[in-house]
C-alpha cells in the first residue's frame, strides 16, 4: 500500500490542467516530518519549478523518472503524448537524521512507493492516451474528478484500474459470480469467452554520447524495459511464465541473475521470491486488460548497441561541414527487423537550410518542414539481408540562408550557436531485446481449478531508442553526465 500527497496532470507548457491534493496525507506527513516538514507546492508552484528544472537539464527524464526541486524530493514525473504527469508520494525515510540528502536521493531502489507512484502515472497517462486527448476540456475533466474520487478518496489507491472503476460505475457490483472462489479485487467482473495470452517485452535506451573521453566526460546509458501482458482468462486462472536471457552469447539463462538493478512488479503477481534476481513470475491477470506485469532496469551497462562519432564545424559564412559516422556493435547478432531507424541533425539560429551537398552508404536524405533539421532515414529498400553493415557514414556540407529568423514554433535555444549541435537516433527492433530478455514460449502453466496444464503464448519483444543523443565533437556541450562506470564501446 502507498499514498500519494498529490497528483498534477500538465500540459506540453507546464500548465496545471488538473490536480488532487490529498489532506489526510498531507497532515500524516506534517506530522511525521516534524520541523523537517516541506508543505507541497501549489500549481503554480510546481509549474514554474518544472518549467526551471527543464530549462536547467531539458533531458532530465530520459535518464530518470524522480527528480528533486528546491526542498521537494520525490517527484515523480512521466510524460506522455501531449500530457506531463507528476506526483509526490509518501516516502518514509528510517534513519533520516544519519544519512545526507543526496545519499537518499540516489538510493531509490530502497523506497518500492515511488515505482508503485510511477506504474499508478502510467495508468492514468494510458487512460487518456486511448482518448487520443491532445488537451483536457471540461468534460474530461469532470471525469477524472469523478473516477479519482472513487479510485482514491484519501491518498492511497482502492483501485488503479479505470476500466475497473468505469464498469462498477455502469454495472453495479457483480452479485451473480461464483461466491466459492476467491476473486481479486483487480478483477471484480470474470471473463467467458474464447481464452487468448499475449505477453510482451518493451526494451527502451536512452543514451547521451560526447566523444570527449580524453576530457573525462564519459557516455551514460540507461536500459529498462517493461512486460506487458493481456490474457482472455475465465473464472479466477493464475499463469507462470519464466523470464529468460535468449541472448546468443548469454552465460546464465536467468536475466535476473546478473543484469538487473532493479525489478517492480505489479499487485496481481506472486512470487517465490524477493529483490532483483526473480525470473519466475506466477500471476492472476486482471480481465481483458492490458497490463504491465513488471518493469526492470539494467545496471550501469559497459557496452552501447550504437557507437556515434559527430563531427561538425563552420567553415565557411553560414555554411558547415558535417561528418555523423554510425558503428553499429555486435550487428551480426541484432535481426534486421526494424520498424525504423534514422537520425536527426537539427540545426537551431542559423536560418533555414538552402541547400546540402551530403553523400551516405545507406538510405535518404530530408528535411523537415521548417528547413531546420536534416533527417537521415537509413532504411531503404537496399537495407535487406538477414543482418545489416556493422558502419554508416554520412558527411558533406549544408548550406544556411542568412537570417537569424527564428523557423520553429518552439523559442530556439541560445546555446545552440556556431558549432554547438548534436543529432538524435531513433530506432527500433522487433524481436530484439539488448538486455536478451525473453519469456519463454515453448510452454506457459496456468491453473484453474487445480488443474496444470500447458500451452503455447505468443510474445513480442521490441528495442526502441527514446532518446538517443550524439554531441558534436568539436563544439561545447551544454550538460553531462557522471556515470559511476564509464562505457565501453569494446571494438577491436
């Protein structure tokens, strides 16, 4: 059980379209806290503290999900199409007095409140996600004042599940089920039907890359992922599924058993055992819901899947001579299966791009509709083979017309001048984890009734970069990181 002090829905600007403030949390903590106390911050408040936090490290959330402001630590904060979700949950730290600020901060692993309060955002960012919302209006928000009131009266969750709430609100509470069994409160209404399972594994890396390691400025990787599940299940019917390390070169069939940092898992799952090291999951699935069974996340990795070189300078009155080398590491063990895969070289307060004179191994060649930002999309119909070339160049030179009129809807960036750029990877991989992560599918148990019994599953696993970021070499980086462990690109 967790309770949550406050919840903030905000729009793409930072502007509170909508927020609960819970007091009988609020007071438990005043009291709690002492003269230690930091009250939460009113929406204007947290708008202009998000609003100043992203100024300061825009890129803040590809690498973490909690951030702290001022004096207020956790927030915890998620973004999600057109949406910002953000909100402080109850964190009760032992041996405060003995341990500094920042030591708590970095040991987020020891508080499981704040990825509860992190998997309670997402439900609520997927709610409005399958509205295909672009801004709240009255109506939706009536909505949610309506299910949060039912949902989470005080701060601490009955039910995060929406559609959960929708149907008790339309049909009543179910009187006409089999008493005898034990029913889940995640799964009040039991499903008859056709029984289907389907699981899947959702890999994400977000990487920032600088080529300075002569400077001490090392990369940062972070790789997690999500397992999702939707199982068609009558009556009450737990499943156990094994999670496996399917990488060609793996040591240890358990994932679990060297890679992970971290493991959450969701209420509806049993476990035999504890930490980072579970690789058996049994579960009772909620009804016809898409759900996520559990979330991980890598330690600090050694290796990067994509190795960039971005080399870019002024050579002429707005004109610039780019070279973008791409190295693409263990590529004979990574399928060709992508969906996409480009590159982005976006050039801010330099006028728009007039013309450009840039030859590649591989792929086309665009620009974007504000004539600001080369696009290099390296799949093409030449792109074929069971795996892939292990290099891709691209290089020449891009001429700017002599304006300093800003081309994007969005306020440009000052510090994006002279050869300050950096360009962005996009990509992503079907039936492909770089972790190796994988369910495995030669048999799945579920029970029901007392009976064991086996069948096949269908699983989908996908490698999607978020946010993958190459600085230019030869111009100023506006932030860094410091890994603890700095990565290795492990080529001979």
């Amino acid at each position: 059980m967790f309770s949550l002090r406050a919840v903030w829905i905000l729009s793409t600007d930072l502007t509170v379209v909508f927020s609960r403030h819970f007091s009988t949390v609020e007071a438990r903590v005043r009291k709690m806290k002492g003269s230690s106390y930091h009250p939460i911050p009113s929406n204007q408040e947290i708008s202009e503290m998000l609003k100043s936090e992203f100024t300061k490290k825009p890129e803040i959330l590809s690498f973490t999900p909690v951030i702290s402001v001022e004096n207020v630590w956790p927030i915890v904060l998620l973004k999600k199409d057109s949406f910002y979700f953000a909100s402080i949950p109850e964190v009760q730290v032992l041996n405060e007095n003995e341990e500094s600020k920042e030591e708590i901060e970095k040991s987020l692993s020891r508080f499981p409140e704040i990825s509860m309060t992190l998997s309670f955002l997402e439900k609520i960012s997927n709610f409005i996600s399958k509205q295909k919302l672009t801004q709240l209006k009255g109506e939706q928000i009536a909505e949610l004042i309506y299910l949060f009131s039912y949902m989470i009266p005080f701060g601490s969750p009955n039910d995060d599940s929406f559609k959960n709430i929708k149907d008790i609100l339309k049909k009543g509470f179910p009187v006409n089920q089999d008493l005898k069994s034990r029913i889940p409160v995640w799964k009040p209404f039991l499903y008859q039907g056709k029984q289907s399972i389907h699981l899947s594994v959702q890999e994400h890396i977000n990487c920032v890359q600088y080529d300075r390691e002569k400077e001490k400025i090392f990369d940062k990787i972070v790789v997690f992922g999500n397992i999702f599940c939707k199982a068609l299940l009558e009556g009450t019917t737990s499943l156990a599924v094994s999670i496996i390390n399917s990488s060609p070169n793996a040591k240890t069939d358990s994932l679990f058993s060297s890679q992970i940092e971290y493991i959450a898992v969701d209420k509806s799952v049993e476990v035999s055992q504890e930490g980072p090291k579970i690789s058996h999951i049994r579960f009772t699935p909620p009804s016809n819901e898409k759900f996520k069974l559990c979330e991980y996340k890598l330690k600090q990795s050694t290796q990067i899947p994509i190795k960039g070189i971005y080399q870019a300078r002024v050579i002429a009155q707005n004109k610039m001579e780019i070279t973008l080398k791409l190295s693409v590491l263990n590529y004979d063990q990574i399928p060709n299966n992508f969906e996409y895969f480009e590159a982005k070289l976006p050039f801010e307060n330099r006028g728009k791009i007039i013309s450009y004179e840039l030859t590649k191994k591989s792929g086309s060649i665009s620009l974007n509709k504000n004539k600001n930002t080369i696009k290099w999309n390296l799949i093409t119909k030449k792109f074929t083979g069971k795996y892939f070339d292990p290099e891709y160049v691209l290089e020449g030179t891009i001429s700017f017309e002599p304006s300093t009129e800003i081309v994007d809807e969005i306020p440009q960036d000052p510090f994006f001048v002279h050869e300050n750029c950096f360009t962005q990877i996009r990509f992503k991989n079907t039936d492909y984890t770089f972790s190796g992560a994988n369910i495995d599918q030669k048999v799945i148990i579920f029970k029901s009734g007392g009976k064991a019994t086996r069948i096949p599953i269908i699983v989908e696993r996908n490698l999607v970069f978020d946010n993958y970021t190459i600085w230019n070499s030869r111009g100023d980086v506006k932030y860094v990181y410091d890994p603890s462990t700095p990565i290795q690109s492990d080529k001979k």
